[in-house]
C-alpha cells in the first residue's frame, strides 16, 4: 500500500509573526519556515506503517514556492521514499492544494492519504475534508490513533466528549492531531540520505488544475491590546464587579 503524505511549509512555530504596515497580510520576508508540525506527524505515522511493513511506500507531497523542497527534502530525512513539488509562486488557498492532492491521489492511487488537521498559518482546517470530499474517499479527522487491519483503518478521533473511533474502508483520508505521535528526530545520516530520494517538480498545469484563489483577504490587522487588570480589596467586591460590571454571573 502506498501512502501519499501532504507536507507544507510554514512560518516556523515559534515566530511571532507581525501585520504588514498596509494591512494586507503578515510579513513573511526573512523569517524561519519549517514544516507545518501536523504534517510532521503525518510523515512520522506514515514512515511508522511503512516501518511495520503495512506500507510499501511513503510519498510526501508539497505544494508553493520552490523552497518546498527543503520541506520535502525534511519529509525524506524522516523516511519518506520520494517527494513530489507541485511548484507555483501563486497564492494557494485549501480547495486548490484539494484540487491538486486529488490529482495526485488519482494518478498515485495510494491506499492513504495522510493530511494534517490544520497549517499553523492559515489556520484553515478544510484541506484534508475537501480532499476526501473531491476524491469521494472516507475521512477521519484529528486522528490520535491508527491501525490499518486488511482492507480496512481503524482511526480513533479526538472529539469534544472523549474519543471515537471510525473503521473505514481504505483507501481514505486521515488528519493528525496532535497526540497521533512524537515525530523522531532528524539524524545527520538521514538528511545526507534523503538529498539522494526522488524529487519530481510538477506545475498546477500539468495536473489540470486551476488554483486560481476563490476567497479575498479584504484586511489583516493585530488583535486589540489587552487592557490592564485591577486589584480589588475582598470577595465581596470581586463577587459585586462580576455581577454589575462584566455581567458574567
Ligand atoms: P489547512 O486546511 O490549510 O489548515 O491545511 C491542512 C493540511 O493540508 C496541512 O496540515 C497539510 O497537510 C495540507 N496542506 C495544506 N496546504 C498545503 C500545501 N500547500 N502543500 C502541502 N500540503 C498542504
């Protein structure tokens, strides 16, 4: 079975991104990038099937600027076994990396399909159900366990009340959450290894698809400063301000 994992580059976690003096976005230029941290986990999961002998072959799979090739390049270090960069300078919104992953999925046909929930920029959380929509494929989200038994997966699923699990007929979608594992470290053999894996760089064109953005990003600005707290002398007033000022009780 092969696994095709999805793999974006990001602003690195921890920078603190600041808001363009216009207003249109933040500002990107010269700050860390790295793989977004669910689809760390995404690889680390797929690498692990292949690692139990579940998996024939791992794929990660990227799509922007050509610099997404360190990001796969970091995919391989892990264990995947070939990268595969749909390269385009454009803006890519979650239904176009959908679109492409599809076109991947059909051309591939692997028997999963490894997402993570959510990238830590856009914050978007869709790309992985719109895949699964597009595809026709069964899905499971926030994924925090996975085992594949035959022609089936069962994935346990982080839900507000606890846990659920869903068995689902492969092939299928899965997103990681956080829980799923802990991605190993990168050894220095392994990166020098993965600098000589496969890497195909395809264009949006080549597989058919438009990624031309749908949504506008009218304006981008900071959140409000917090305002500074106050001390009160006794419970009573605390209990008073509650009530008669913030209307909470
Ligand atoms: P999002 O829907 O944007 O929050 O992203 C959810 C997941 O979709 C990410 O964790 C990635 O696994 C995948 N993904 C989104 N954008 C890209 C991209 N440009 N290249 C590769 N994978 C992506």
């Amino acid at each position: 079975m092969k696994i095709i994992v999805a793999v974006k580059r990001v602003v690195d976690y921890n920078v603190k991104v600041r808001v363009k003096g216009d207003g249109t976005g933040v500002d990107i230029a010269s700050v860390k990038m790295s793989m977004n941290p669910f689809d760390e986990i995404a690889v680390e999961e797929a690498v692990r099937l292949k690692e139990k002998g579940v998996a024939t072959e791992v794929i990660a799979v990227s799509a922007g600027v050509a610099q997404c090739q360190e990001t796969l390049r970091t995919a391989m270090a892990i264990g995947a076994d070939r990268g595969i960069l749909v390269e385009t300078a454009a803006e890519l919104q979650p239904l176009a990396v959908a679109k492409l992953l599809k076109a991947l999925v059909d051309k591939e046909q692997p028997g999963l399909i490894i997402l993570g929930k959510q990238a830590v920029d856009d914050d978007a959380n869709q790309t992985g159900q719109m895949l699964a929509a597009l595809a026709d494929l069964p899905q499971a989200t926030f994924a925090s366990k996975v085992e594949v038994c035959g022609d089936k997966v069962n994935v346990t699923r982080e839900v507000d009340g606890g846990l659920e699990t869903l068995s689902l007929s492969t092939p299928a979608v899965i997103t990681t959450d956080l829980r799923l594992n802990e991605p190993r470290y990168v050894t220095l053999p392994n990166i020098m290894k993965a600098k000589r894996k496969p890497l195909v760089i395809v264009k949006p064109e080549d597989l058919g698809v438009d990624a031309t953005p749908r949504l506008k990003t009218l304006k981008v600005s900071e959140p409000a400063g917090r305002k500074a707290g106050v001390k009160v002398p006794d419970v009573a007033t605390l209990v008073d301000k509650l009530r008669n000022e913030a209307k909470v009780i």
